[in-house]
C-alpha cells in the first residue's frame, strides 16, 4: 500500500472523529442549520470540478466538467445562502423583549 | 513539492480547519452566524488557492474555462435563486435537492477521472484510482437519484406514501448483483467508458428503487442518511484525485449526517436499516389496535379553549408537522404573545421528529420570533407537562400518542411528549383522522382531552381572537 494512500486514509479517519466529536455537541436547535451547514460544506467538491475543467481536453471531458461544475456550483452558492437566511433568523438573543423595534 | 504546490497545500488545511472551526461553532444559537461565516471563508480560499493552481499550472485549456465559467454560472446562480426564494417549510426538499448534486459532481468528478485515464490503459489507473473511482461512483450515483426522490417525495411531486410493489425487493438484489459483476469487470481491468456508464445506469436504478418504498414521515431519516452519504462521496472524489481538502471536508459532512441520522432513528425507536426497508405508513404494518369501542371524542368551540387558554399559568405548546404544513408558525406566536402578555408561561415542546428534517420545527419557529430559549427539547419539557395546566397540541399526532409507551403497537417504544400527562389538553387537528402511522390516537380519546377541529391557521387565529376578546385589549 502506498505511503501516500495511507496518510489520505488517516487524514479521513481522523476527520471522522473529529466530525463525530464536533456535531454531537450540536443542539437539536440547530440541527437544520447543521445539516444545511454541512450541504455547503459538502460544496468543497467545487475544487473537484475545478480541477476536471482544468484537465478537460475533448468533448467529452468538456461536457462532463461543464455538469460537474453546475452540480457543484449549485451545492455550494446555494447551501451557503440557505444556510445564512436560516441563521439570521436565530439572532433573536434570550434578554432581547418581544415587540421592540428591530423585529 | 515545489514551493507553491506546498502553498495550496496549505491553503487547503487551513479551509478544512475553517470547516471544523465552523462546526465547532454551530453548537450555540448565539455563534451559529459566526460558524457560517467562518466556513464560508474557508470555503472561499479553498477555491481561490485551486483558482490559482489552475492559473499557474496554465495547462486548462480555452474550452476548459469556457465550460467552468458557464457551468458555474448556471449551477451557482440557481442555487443561489433557490436559496433565496425557498420557503423555510421547503427546506428539507431544497436540502435533499443539494444532497443530489453534490452526490452526483462528487461522482461525476470520478467519471470524468476515469475518462480522462481509460484510453492510456493500465499505468494511470492504479489500483488505488479503482477502488475509490467505484466507491464514489456507487455512493455519488445512489445519492444523486435518492435524493431526488426524496425531493420529489417532500414536494408532493412523487407520492409520499411508500411505493412498493411485487417484485421491487428481488429487483433492487438483480440490480445490486449486476452493479458488482460490472465493478468487478472494472477491476479486472475492462477500462470500458460503456461499462461505467451501465454501472452508473444501473446504481441510478438502485437509488430509485431504495427512497420510493420510504414512507413521507421517515424523510428526516432519509435525508441525514443521503447527507452522510453526500459527504462520503464527497470524501471518495478527494481519494480518486488525491485533494485532502475534499477528503477532510466530505468525512466531516459524513460525520454529521451519521450523526443526525441515528438520532432521528432513536426518536422513532426504529432500527435505521428498518426504515430503509421502507413500507412503514402500509396498511399490512399497522395492525388495527384501540379496541374503546370509539371511545367518546369531546370537542370544544374556540371561545371555550380560550378561556382555558387564558387563565392557565402554564402552557405548553405541541407543534408538529401539521402546523408546519399549514404554514401556522405566526399564528402560534400571535397566540403565544397574548397569553404571555397575561402572565401565563408558555414554553414549545419540540420532538426530535417534529417536521420533516432534524431541527426543522426549530428553523420554523424561530422564523416567527420565537425566543429561542423557548423552544424546549423532549427530555427537558417532558418533566414539566405533569405541572402544566393546558397543552395546546397543534398538528402532531403519534409523537403525542401514549400508545407508543404499550407493546404491540406500530409506534411502540417509540420516545413520546407527556402530554397525558398535562391537566388538561387542546388538540386543534382537522378531523380524526390516523397519523402517519396508520395509528388512532388514544390522547384524543382521553378523558381530560377537548379537541377543537379545525385548519391549524384558521384555528389558531381563532383561539386568538377569542383570547383577545375575553381580555379586552
């Protein structure tokens, strides 16, 4: 098995963990954000699609990295908009009074 | 590693680190925004370092930017339209639509992969390349069609009840032996672009066929796992291109998709390969219980319910998917106002389930104002009914059914709100009809339980305009 495979395979497992560990501590509160937050993040595989168009060299090759690139593009823009117009409605802060302006 | 190579190297942990970083975040109400905001820049300088590796390799060909530009702007301004104009009770199916084409660029980043490396044969596709191309591809594939489906099934467009016919299961197992006898001809060293193609064809099926026999109420399930998968996927496109960024990034989104899938799975108390054999909701899964003899349903006008309403001290309030699909959350805050305005104690008892994604009754709530703090989770607010004067269950129906407490019934053991256990209790529901289980509810037949029939928007502004009347304000 190669050095290389192994340290990917270490770099994923301890991303796990460190997943695992980082959202159990998410209240249900926020598990639609979360999940939405998580969709974004999920957004990464942009850098993938980047990387296709950047290898792209016929036809073929184009069509696919122009899919990819619409897929992922739309991952990403949208579950981070999505993401924010959740969120900002969970600025209400516990001392904040009903009924003041600013609602 | 020349001097650059090692900068986007870097660019990339930091990004990833910004990923957990804004995780990390997410664990309070009050950091949440700062959480998004974190992740958002480090997804920013994730692309930004891949913009500029493409620049100063200087390889991508003229076509190649054409293509990225276009498809970026197609897909990124989309999204960004969805995301705008969604409506919050429409989330988990612009959820679910994400999951699809974040499962299916993860895969497509294999295929093309793949395509770019079968006509040079052997050397380009390693071993390594193989394994983690089919996995990303069986996973990528799966999720992009289930979650369509899953879309279609929370938009109304496909039927939410469980679609299973004669066959469906012996199907799937043709499918599943067929995709693993074309992986296994990959493997064996057919480099065929066709053969890819029929896997990709034939997993597209199984990913059909899986999310169709899953009943409506089980999508919270059903998206936590597709997300778990999406971000498996994703992690698989970073092994095929050897990306760390997409490697660390895909296993957090796994992480918390596994995470809130088995949350989900222990608030119904169903097993998660259960729910994915699907048919729950059928009426061969329910068996026909309650044998009151129609035990008496006692009903109540909105002026009566008011006034208990009014003069209680502490009130709980019940939402569940019907006030959410009656799109009553203002309504509930309108009346909630009013009664604290009097001085009664209102607080929200949310189960885990309540909506059609983890959270979503939360997210809905909190679009009305409702102070956070308020909203109450299950093992918090269950202690308090037996203190409470009035719960107001408002569209939720088997998460509220003391049947689940007894064996032998479809919603057994199932974790339920006490709301038999309040001194009293106000249903506001259409007409009797079962929950998504198949199930009557004995709450409504309950002795201290009124039901007030009606729409939960039309009822609860009814409940309030009487409230108003009573206190004269």
């Amino acid at each position: 098995m190669p050095a290389s495979l192994l340290s990917d395979i270490s770099i994923f497992v301890l991303s796990l963990l460190v997943g695992f560990e980082v959202i159990s501590k998410v209240p249900a509160t926020l598990h639609t954000p979360l999940m939405s937050a998580a969709n974004s993040i999920h957004g990464i595989v942009f850098v993938g699609a980047m990387l296709a168009a950047a290898t792209a060299n016929d036809t073929t090759g184009y069509i696919l990295a122009f899919v990819t690139a619409a897929f992922a593009s739309a991952n990403l823009v949208g579950g981070y908009a999505v993401t924010d117009r959740m969120l900002q409605m969970f600025r209400t802060r516990p001392a904040a009074r009903r009924g003041e302006p600013g609602e | 590693m020349s001097g650059f190579d090692a900068f986007i190297r870097i660019v990339y942990l930091l990004a990833a680190a910004g990923f957990v970083i804004g995780l990390h975040l997410m664990n309070s109400p009050a950091s949440a925004r700062r959480g998004s905001r974190v992740s958002t820049w480090a997804m920013v300088a994730a692309v930004a370092a891949t913009l500029a590796f493409m620049i100063h390799d200087g390889h991508t060909r003229a076509w190649g930017w054409v293509v990225l530009g276009a498809g970026t702007a197609v897909g990124g301004g989309g999204g960004l339209r969805m995301g705008r104009q969604v409506k919050l009770t429409d989330i988990p199916q612009l959820v679910s639509l994400f999951n699809a084409v974040g499962g299916g660029a993860a895969a497509l980043v294999a295929v093309n992969d793949f395509v770019h490396l079968s006509p040079h044969g052997g050397p380009g596709l390693t071993p390594r390349i193989l394994v983690t191309t089919v996995l990303d591809v069986v996973i990528g594939v799966v999720t992009f069609t289930g979650s369509l489906i899953a879309a279609g099934k929370l938009q109304g467009i496909v039927s939410g009840a469980p679609v299973v016919w004669p066959g469906s299961r012996q199907l799937n197992a043709v499918l599943a032996a067929g995709s693993a006898v074309m992986a296994g001809f990959i493997f064996a060293g057919t480099y065929s672009n066709a053969l890819l193609g029929g896997l990709c064809a034939t997993l597209a099926a199984i990913g059909v066929l899986m999310v169709l026999p899953i009943g409506g109420a089980d999508m919270p399930v059903v998206i936590s796992l597709l997300n778990a998968f999406t971000g498996t996927a994703v992690a698989m496109a970073g092994f095929v291109i050897g990306n760390t960024a997409l490697i660390i990034a895909g296993a957090l989104v796994g992480a918390s998709g596994t995470i809130l899938t088995k949350l989900m799975a222990d608030a119904m108390n169903r097993p998660v390969l259960a729910i994915i054999a699907g048919g729950f909701g059928t009426a061969d899964a329910v068996a026909p219980v309650m044998g009151a003899g129609g035990a008496a349903v006692q009903s109540v006008g909105p002026d009566d319910a008011a006034i208990s309403l009014a003069y209680a001290s502490k009130v709980i309030i019940v939402p569940g998917y019907g006030l959410a699909a009656a799109q009553a959350q203002h309504e509930v805050r309108a009346l909630a106002d009013l009664l604290e305005d009097r001085g009664v104690d209102v607080s929200y008892a949310i189960h885990p389930v309540a909506g059609r994604m983890p959270g979503h009754m939360n997210v809905l709530l909190a679009e009305a104002d409702v102070p956070y703090p308020q909203l109450k989770s299950m093992e918090e607010i269950n202690p308090e009914f037996a203190l409470t004067d009035v719960a107001l269950v408002i569209g939720a129906n088997d998460v509220v059914n003391p049947a689940a407490r007894r064996p032998g019934t479809a919603i057994s053991g199932m974790p339920i709100l006490d709301v038999d256990h309040a001194r009293s209790v106000i249903v506001i529901k259409r007409s009797m009809g079962a929950g998504y289980s198949g199930l009557e509810n004995e709450l409504y037949t309950d002795p201290k339980t009124r039901m007030l029939f009606a729409d939960a928007k039309a009822g609860l502004a009814a409940l309030a305009a009487a409230v108003k009347e009573l206190v004269g304000t």
